[in-house]
C-alpha cells in the first residue's frame, strides 16, 4: 500500500497515456505501436528499454494471433516485468559479513538512504557501522551522525577534509574489533571531478580488499529518480570509476518518473536494489518487480 501511494505520480501518467491507447485504437497498427512507444518513452523506460520490450511485444502479438489492443495490455505489464530482475543474490550482504560503500552526487539522498538502510539492518539484529567517508560536503559528517543516532549505531568519522580512506581504515579497525555484521561507507560523489572520484574509490577499495578481504563487498550507487534521464547519465559515469554491484533510487514518491527503474536495469544492466519512497526513516523498500510493475500499472 505504501509502495503504491508512493507511485501515485507515475501511475497516473503511465497508466492514462496507456489507457486512451488500449481503448482509443480499433486494432494494432504501426500508429497504436507509435503511440506505445511514445508513451513509454515520456515515462522515462527510456529508448533502448522501450524499443526492446515493444519488440518482445510485436512479436508475441504475432505468435499468439491478438487483435484487439486491450488484449496487449497484459502482455505489455508481463514483458515489462521480465525485464526486471534483481537476481537472486542480490541481497546476500544482508546474510553475511559484509561492507558497502555508498556513492552520489550531493543531494540525490545518499545520507537519508544509508540512514534508514543502517536502521533496517540493525532491527534484522545485525550490527551496523557507518563510516563517514565523504568528508568532501560541509555538514555531511554530522548529518550522517544525526542518522547514525536515529538508527542506534554507530559511526566511526575524522574532521572534515580528512582523507576518506584513513577514515575507512579506522571503520574497518572498528568492524572487527566489535564484530559488525554490516560497515556502511559514506563516500563522496565528485562527479565533476572524475579523476579525484575514481582515485579516492581505488584507495578505498585497495583498503578494504587489504584488511577486510573476507568481507562481502557491494558498490552501491544512490540515484534521485525525480532526475530521470540524468540519473541514467550520472550512473554511467559512476559505473566508468568502479564496479557497481546495484542502484538505489530515491524520491520515487515525488515524481512521474518512476519508470526510470525499467531503464536502468534494461540499459546498465545493474540491479535496482532499493527504492526510496518519503523521507521517514521506514521509507525505504526492497526493489519489488512484482509489487512495481503492480503498482504502476493497477
Ligand atoms: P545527499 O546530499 O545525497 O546525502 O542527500 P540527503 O540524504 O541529504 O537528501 C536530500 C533531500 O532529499 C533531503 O531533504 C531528504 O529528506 C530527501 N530525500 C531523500 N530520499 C528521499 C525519498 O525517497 N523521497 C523523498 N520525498 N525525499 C527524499
């Protein structure tokens, strides 16, 4: 219920432009699949997603002899829905030992969404430590301490303008003299400055395949869906300076966008891990195709 409030906007707007399509057209036509792709494309799936799920769309019309377009309806949410999937391994930090490191350019949500990720996993009974890492953004460090206290765990930081990888090291210094189950890293997102962003990132990871080589280790980029198509290109780059293992997408309550989730898994092939869906703590949920595609089109 929640999920599906929090998609309101882009219910709206997908599912009114699909509507008049699946009941404005006599039959299926170059013009019905024209209007489709249209559609899709306003609502952020993106062009790569939207030409290959009309494809898959075409050519299952073809197989199974359908005429009328309010036939195609459910055969558009079903080749939609295969276009997403997580993985089944895609939540395996959460059963073993493990470490993420957090990466977004300021503003997308990354302090909020490591917050309320720190509070999820402490009240799965692990034990969570957060690294404030970015020390690059005024105020990060004591925002990110301000969520740390809210979630009840702890935070391991240095001053501002400290070397973030000193920072990670005395994180993992922490993790295992208090056997953390989960470290959550707090890096920064220099995106206009790659060559920075993609040194600082190697250091890290240097450290942490150095001293905490048994760790399960996960890249996590947070994106700001109300950004659609940028947040493609900021994922791009992200993925051009390290490994990403999935996305986290944030502010999918506040915008028509939200389709951008079919876009980045059909384009990057990157899992979207979680959603942000409100600023409250419990505002943050499990990518769900199922209960996704549910509540955008139903
Ligand atoms: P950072 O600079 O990337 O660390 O971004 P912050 O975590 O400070 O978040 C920026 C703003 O976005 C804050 O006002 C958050 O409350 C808000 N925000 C973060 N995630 C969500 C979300 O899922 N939905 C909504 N509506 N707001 C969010």
């Amino acid at each position: 219920a929640r999920l599906k409030e929090g998609l309101t906007k882009t219910r709206k707007s997908l599912s009114s432009g699909l509507n008049s399509i699946f009941s404005g057209f006599s039959h299926i036509d170059d013009d019905f699949y024209e209007e489709l792709e249209e559609v899709m494309i306003m609502s952020d799936l993106g062009v790569r997603a939207t030409d290959e799920i009309l494809e898959k769309l075409k050519q299952q019309v073809k197989e199974q002899h359908i005429k009328e377009p309010a036939d195609c309806r459910e055969l558009l949410i079903r080749t939609i829905r295969e276009q997403m999937d997580v993985g089944e391994n895609a939540y395996d930090f959460e059963k073993e030992r493990s470490v993420l490191l957090v990466v977004g350019v300021n503003g997308v949500g990354k302090t909020t969404s490591i917050g309320k990720l720190a509070s999820q996993q402490k009240q799965l009974g692990r034990k969570v430590i957060l690294a404030a890492a970015d020390t690059f953004r005024a105020g990060a460090i004591e925002q990110l301490g301000e969520w740390a206290h809210r979630a009840g765990v702890d935070m391991i930081a240095q001053g501002e303008g400290s070397d973030p990888a000193a920072v990670v090291y005395d994180a993992v210094s922490a993790a295992k003299a208090r056997h953390a189950d989960i470290l959550i890293c707090d890096t920064a997102g220099r995106l206009h400055n790659k060559k920075n962003l993609m040194e600082e990132l190697k250091k890290i990871n240097r450290i942490l395949d150095r001293e905490y080589a048994d760790a399960h280790k996960e890249t996590l980029v947070v994106l700001d869906a109300t950004t659609g198509q940028n947040a493609m290109a900021q994922a791009r780059e992200f993925m051009a300076a390290a490994d990403v293992d999935g996305i986290i997408l944030t502010k999918m309550d506040g915008t028509a966008k939200g389709g951008i989730a079919v876009a980045i898994q059909a384009e990057l092939g990157i899992p979207v891990k979680y959603i942000g869906i409100g600023e409250k703590i419990e505002d943050l949920q499990k990518f769900d195709a199922d209960a996704y595609v549910e509540a955008i089109f139903n």
